[in-house]
C-alpha cells in the first residue's frame, strides 16, 4: 500500500491546457493567445492557433510538444517566422499557416520537417519566399501559396526551379510584379524566363597620377598596359602583379608633354610610337637584351605639330599608323612600316584640326574615319590598286563631333560620335551610309567609348561635369541602356583588359588619379 501511494506521488504531473485554450487527450486549440505556451501536454498530436495576438513564431516554439502532427495557425496577426520555428517536430505531417500577416520568413525556417507531407502558406502578405526554403522536406506531396502577392524577379527564380524538380504538387499561382510577369501563372514559367546575371563595375585600385590616355597590350606572353602622362611627359609602364593582384610599376619613357603611348608589335617586337605637343613625336622600341627603350626614330615635325589621336591597323598584311594632327599647319598623316622604320605613306585631310582617327571594317573593306573642330567626320576608304585611302563620303549633319570609335554587335556595325555639349550619338551603318540611332546628353564630354567584356556590350561618356555614366547593350531593344555611374575627374580615355580570368577597366584621368575597376558578374537569384 505504502509504495502505492510513493509511485503515485512520483508520477509526473500532466501539463496543465494553457490559458485561451482548449485541449483534449490528443488536440488544443487556442484562440487570442498572447504568446505560444510551452506548456501543452506533451501527447498532443493536433495543436491549432486562431486569432492570436502574438507578433512572431520563434524559435523552437514547439520543442516541448513533439508528438504534433498537425499544427495549423488561422486569422492571426503575426508577420514573421523564425529559423527553426518548428525544430524538435520530427513526426509533424501537416503544416497549415493560412490568412494570417505574414511578410517574412527565414530561410531555415522549416528546418528538421523531414516528415511534413503539406504545408500551405496561402492568403498572407509574402511577395517573396527565401531561396532553398524547402531543402530537406523531401516528404513534401502538397504545396498551397495561393493569396500571396509574389514578385517573380530573380530572388524568386529558385522557386520556378523546384517546381521543376519537385514531386509535390503545388496550386496554380500567380505574379502581381514585375510588369512583364504580371497577371502570368509561376506554375507556367520557366528557368529561362529569369535574366539573372548583371554585372558592376567596382573600384579595384587608384594610381595616384593623371593621364591622358591608355592602351593595354601583350608582349612576351605577358600583358601591360602604359599610360601617357601630359603633365610630366612620361609613358608609363604598368605590369600585373600575379601574387598582390595589383597592376605595379614596369618601366617608364620620358619626354616632354605626352599625349599619346602607342604599342605596336611587328615579328615580336615591340615598337612604342610616342606622340609629344612639344618637342617632337618619336618611335622607341623594346630592348629585350637590356631590358629597355631606346628611341629609333623621329616623326616629320613639319607633318605633325599638335598629335591629338593614334591609330594602328594593318591592310594586306603591312602595318601601319596614322596620327591626327590638330594644329592649323599640320596634316594628318599615315604611316607605313618597311622593315626597317616607318616612313610617311600618305598625307590626309591638311589644316582641319583633326581631333581623332577611327580604323575600321566597312563591308569587308579597310577605312578611316576622321574627326575634327572644322568639319564634319569624314570616311576614307582604302584604294587597293592604289594602295592609299581615298574620300568617300562623311557623315551628315553631324557637327562638333571630337571623335567618333565603332563597334559591332553580331556583325551589326555601329559607331559612337563624342560631343563636348549638346548630345553624343550612337549610329548604325544600314549598308551605305550611317544613321543616327540613339543620342545621349554629354557634358563636357571627350570620350565616348565603346567596349566589350565577355559577352557583354558596353559604351561609356566621359563628362568633365558630372558623373561619368556607362551604358549597357540591350539586345531586345537595340540600343543603349543606362547602367551605372563611375565618379571619375575629367576622363579622356576607358580600356578593357582581361588577366587572370578577372575583367578590369582602366580609366584614365586628367585631374585626378587614374582608376581601374574590377568588372564583377552578379547573380540576383542567390
């Protein structure tokens, strides 16, 4: 009898049902509850909230009941879920979190739900839902989100994935945003109706020195970049550092206010064509046996007075250059290499002040567009009986251009005109002539530069004023589009280069310190 009553009284004491509920051997449910009790009985299979008035379901909730199988929450007000809310429920089947105000829930929320066979989250305010938020519920039969206010962008492409993996079924829903989704069942898109990938331009290093321009090049297997410095008349030579993953000092030409460093490689050798306002513009060459620049030639002072722009192309295998004089006595000239030096092949476009040359490919044929203070860009087309350029045309109604690059997107040629004040233009060559295409506002602009960095297009205006603002090619609408701002101090000269597997832009600056950019690729649906 006496250990009767000593078993009875170490018998454990069943949990009484918490306040605003009602509980049964198996079931509770609890109606205006102020905060999730962790004192139901721990044999309870089916736990249900109704308009409760707590703000949030934490963490580990329901440890202390972990027999559930049914747990369902119904017209509260909370609007957050926890991670591990539900940790501790290894047998919980069925989870229901319906008409509630729920706008957030983190990503590990229904972690350790291993058994759950349906979950519905429908009629809450979720317009987003965190990636692999269904990882580890391979159980999953039942998946209900309707009544939600999805934004289909790329944070919720992951979703469209695991649909398309899944073996639960889930009801139909449906987009209220972006615009292009709107209205369109998810259940019906696909992987690749998400562009994810953008990109970004980011600081990567400052080279506290100003410049003028930049040409990035390779010579031995290694790449260098040099930029030409007007205020202390120097080309400066800049080799990647593969250990600190920095671009460092490599060498330097001295002269008097340079303006333009030119690399040009002919049977291995490095020639360097130096373009001075004063003093003189000369042609140095690379030393490889003792690891330096000697000068091998003069440049016609009487042809070139005020170098503004440098050119190097080829046409039937020989090499040559052209340089845009802007001088009112100077000519724009062409020069050709005859292995020995370069001599002066042909004289263009005398006392026009030319700012700028463009070398390119028109229908399969060599060409030279030439920009300048007088007149508008004049097209030379390559003669080959004659072997020089000759007039063809220039480009109408298209005055004050200071220069004019070109590029190409599948076969498609284009050209991008800088204008200082007014708009600079993008045109598209329609098989005889150029027409405008698109403008864009410029002020104080000297450099309108096309590029290409992988698979992407860009084009970036320089402004002396403002922002420098780069663009980038929309391939469904044909032109340019605004993609980002670089904080750069008057900017003469953009240049791509590629090292290491990692993209760069180099921006040279003739205020400030010259800037190089890492060109990063960003996935929006991680």
């Amino acid at each position: 009898m006496t250990s009767s009553i000593t078993r009875l009284l170490k018998r454990p004491r069943r949990p009484r049902c918490p306040d605003f509920c009602t509980c049964t051997k198996d079931d509770a449910m609890c109606e205006g509850a102020k905060a999730i009790s962790r004192s139901f009985p721990s044999d309870v299979i089916s736990l249900s909230f109704v308009k409760s008035g707590f703000a949030e379901i934490p963490k580990e909730s329901f440890i202390h009941a972990p027999a559930l199988h049914l747990l369902l929450f119904t017209a509260n007000s909370f609007d957050l879920i926890n991670e591990d809310a539900f940790l501790g429920l290894p047998h919980l089947e069925y989870l229901f979190i319906e008409n509630n105000q729920i706008k957030s829930i983190s990503p590990y929320a229904f972690r350790g739900l291993k058994s759950l066979i349906h979950l519905s989250l429908a009629f809450n305010d979720l317009e987003s839902l965190p990636k692999d938020l269904f990882k580890g519920m391979e159980a999953l039969t039942k998946v209900d989100l309707r009544g939600n206010l999805l934004n289909c962008d790329c944070k919720l492409k992951w979703l469209v994935d695991w649909m398309y993996l899944t073996n639960a079924t889930v009801d139909q829903i449906y987009c209220s945003s972006p615009e292009q989704f709107q209205g369109k069942k998810i259940n019906d898109l696909s992987p690749q109706s998400f562009d994810c990938i953008t990109t970004e331009f980011a600081s990567y290093q400052s080279l506290k020195f100003q410049s003028i321009s930049v040409e990035a090049f390779t010579f031995g297997s290694d790449r260098y970049v040099v930029f030409a410095q007007p205020f202390i008349g120097k080309c400066s030579f800049l080799e990647w550092d593969h250990v600190e993953m920095v671009f460092r000092n490599f060498d330097d030409i001295d002269g008097t206010s340079t303006v333009i460093c030119k690399p040009l490689i002919i049977d291995n050798q490095l020639y360097i064509i130096v373009a001075q306002l004063f003093g003189g513009s000369h042609i140095y060459k690379r030393d490889i046996s003792d690891s330096r620049f000697i000068k091998i030639q003069d440049i016609d002072i009487l042809k070139i007075r005020k170098p503004n722009d440098v050119e190097t192309f080829q046409v039937d295998g020989e090499s040559f250059f052209v340089i845009a004089d802007s001088s009112k006595a100077g000519s724009t000239t062409v020069y050709k290499w005859n292995g020995n030096g370069f001599y002066s092949h042909q004289s263009l476009h005398p006392w026009y002040r030319d700012t700028d040359v463009e070398y390119l490919d028109i229908s399969g044929k060599p060409h030279l567009i030439l920009s300048s203070s007088s007149q508008r860009p004049v097209v030379y087309q390559w003669n080959k009986g004659a072997k020089q350029f000759e007039r063809r045309t220039d480009i109408p109604e298209m005055e004050d251009v200071y220069a004019v690059k070109h590029f190409k997107v599948k076969a498609e040629l284009y050209i991008c005109l800088t204008r200082f004040i007014g708009d600079s233009n993008v045109m598209s060559w329609d098989g005889s002539m150029f027409h405008e295409l698109q403008t864009m506002p410029s002020r104080g602009s000297m450099v309108f530069q096309p590029f290409t960095v992988g698979a992407w297009q860009y084009a970036i205006l320089g402004s002396d004023y403002s922002f420098t603002q780069v663009y980038h090619w929309d391939a469904k609408k044909g032109q340019f589009v605004h993609f980002q701002e670089l904080n750069i101090q008057s900017p003469r000269a953009f240049c791509p280069v590629s090292i290491d597997n990692r993209e760069f832009l180099l921006a040279s600056s003739f205020k400030g310190n010259t800037k190089i950019y890492e060109h990063l690729i960003i996935d929006l649906s991680n």
